[in-house]
C-alpha cells in the first residue's frame, strides 16, 4: 500500500497537477533565477575565452622606453626579458651573476637584431643594503622606465616544516621575495610619478592566493604579501596613470618546480611569458595562462576550502617523503662507492 502511493506521488499527472497548483509568482521567481544563473555561466565561459584567447595586449612602449626585469638570467624572468624586447621595450637587467647577464644580453640582442639598448646591473638582491639601493635609484634617474618586472625570488627545493629550515634561508627568502621587490617599486615611482605613466609586475605565486600551503609556509607568506601589496598599490597610484599587478603562475618548466617536460598544467617559461605580456595593463590579479585560470576556477568555483587544504597538504607531504628517499638512496650509493 505504501508502496503504491509513493508511485502515485511521483507520478507525471501528480507532478503535473503540484506544478499547477503552484503560485504563478513562484513560478515566475524561479525561471528568472534559473535564467540568472545560466546567463551567468555563459558570460564566465565567454570572457574567460576572450581574456585568454582573444583580447589584445597593450602597446607596452606608451609606458616608457625602459623595462626593468629582476632575475632575468633564467626561467620566467629571461623569457619575459625576451618578450619585452620583442615588444621594443629596451631592458635593464638585475641578477646576481654578471657573467650570466652577458650571456642573457647578447642572445637577447640577437633575438631583435640589436633593436634595443640593453643595460645589465649585478645586484645580490638577498643583500639589498642602503647603499646598494642608492647605487640603482642613481643608475635609472635619468631613463624613462615604464615597466618594472618583480621576477626574482626563491622558495625551498622541497616541502618542509618551518622548524627544519635555516634562519639565514629564511631571512634570504623573505629578503628577495619581499623586501626587495617592495624596495624596487618605491625606487621607480618617483619617475613613474613625474611622467603619470608606468607598470609595476610582481611575480607571485598560486601559492600566495591558496587557502592555506602547509609545508611551504614562509614561501607561500611571502607569495601572499606580493597578491596584496599589488592590489592595495594598484588602488593607491590609481590617479597616477600606474597600474600594479600579480602574476601568478602555478607550475611552470623551471628549476624551481623541478617540472623538465612541458605538460597541460605546466607550460615552458617562453609560453607562460608570452600570455603574462599580454595581460599588462589589464586586472590587476591574475594567473595569465588559461590552463592555469581553467585550475584557479575550479578551485574557487567547486572546490571547498577544507578539500583544497587536504589535497595540498598530502601532496607536499609525498614531496617530502619522496625528496628525503632519494636523499637516502644517494647517501647509501656513496656509501657503496
């Protein structure tokens, strides 16, 4: 019997006649929240595709004639160095290693047939004293620089509590990934100021906008301080014509993530700098490669925040299971030796 009446229940004519019982304000409300919704999906799907695949970048040389880029020996500073002087954007490059520099200068003046002045500066930027910061401020007084790229940082080569690192790792981390860039900006906005023109590029890190990034807690803290320095300095210098942004990559083909071979989720630097270029002037936050923006949607979109925490937490801890493994096959392999 009771079998029976919950078949009646469900049945096409009964839910037929609960839908016309139904007040035709309630109805109403409905399809116009499920439209809403659905207009709402669309609109993300067709934006997303535009900002990725469609939109334009900017004339970058309507900001200056200089681009200041800060590890640009390697990786994702190197190919961004290359895009910009691809765009006519003369350089200024900051690294550690003079002779690396030289290296970078000449394939970078080859690539444009030396259409650009390129200028090197050795800087140590885990050690940016008083004095050394007085030394760049005078070297670029006198140019007209445009953009600022905060590339160079550093992170630990594996997860790992915070009690297992060094103090003096620390320090120099949280002196490049922050105090320098921090320092670096203030040194160009003066020019900026004066002509109402420029672009300052943090690179951060999707590390910086996760919930939470256990086992890369210092690494992930710096990242976070870069998304909110650039977004409350892109609020300040508003009516001065200068935009702030955070670029934030997730894995990427560098020494850093130890990633070797391109994949869907991790492009090569060239290809990562290629849509960063493109996205200057635009948002001031965002992740300029669409597999990446594909990852940050998800993430924010269906994935709640204590599942996102879980999984980033047990895959740092296998990284750091498999990272002192292999450490203990190599030891017992010089043991053998």
């Amino acid at each position: 019997m009771m079998i029976e009446y919950v078949t009646n229940a469900f049945s096409p004519e009964m839910v037929l006649e609960r839908v016309n019982d139904l007040q035709p304000w309630f109805l109403v409300v409905s399809v116009a929240v499920t439209g809403y919704l659905c207009l709402r999906v669309i609109l993300s799907i067709l934006n997303f595709i535009y900002v990725y695949f469609m939109r334009p970048g900017k004339k970058l040389t309507r900001y200056g004639d200089y681009a200041i880029v800060t590890g640009a020996t390697d990786g994702i500073g190197k190919a961004y160095a290359l895009e910009l002087a691809a765009r006519g954007m003369n350089l200024i490059l900051v690294s550690r290693t003079q002779s690396k520099l030289d290296d970078v200068k000449k394939e970078i003046s080859e690539s444009v047939k030396n259409r650009v002045d390129i200028m090197t500066q050795a800087i140590d930027l885990t050690r940016v004293t008083d004095d050394v910061l007085a030394s760049f401020e005078k070297s670029i007084a006198d140019k007209d620089v445009g953009i600022l790229v905060n590339n160079a940082g550093m992170a630990l080569d594996h997860p790992d509590y915070l009690e297992t690192t060094s103090p003096a790792f620390n320090r120099d981390l949280i002196n490049i990934n922050v105090y320098a860039p921090t320092v670096l900006t203030s040194a160009v906005l003066p020019g900026m100021k004066s002509r109402k023109r420029g672009v300052i590029v943090n690179l951060g890190s999707a590390n910086g906008i996760l919930p939470a990034v256990p086992l890369l807690s210092t690494y992930a803290g710096s990242k976070a301080y870069i998304n909110q320095f650039s977004r409350s300095m892109d609020e300040e210098l508003k009516g001065y014509n200068i935009r702030v942004h955070d670029q934030c990559p997730f894995f990427v083909t560098t020494k850093i993530s130890k990633i070797r071979k391109p994949r869907l989720d991790a492009p090569t630097p060239k290809a990562w700098a290629r849509a960063a270029v493109k996205q200057i002037g635009y948002e001031t936050d965002r992740t300029p490669y669409w597999s990446h923006g594909l990852m940050l949607m998800a993430i924010h979109s269906l994935c709640p925040e204590w599942a996102v925490n879980e999984y980033v937490h047990s895959l740092h801890k296998s990284f750091r299971r498999r990272f002192y493994r292999k450490q203990a096959q190599r030891a017992a392999a010089d043991k053998k030796d």
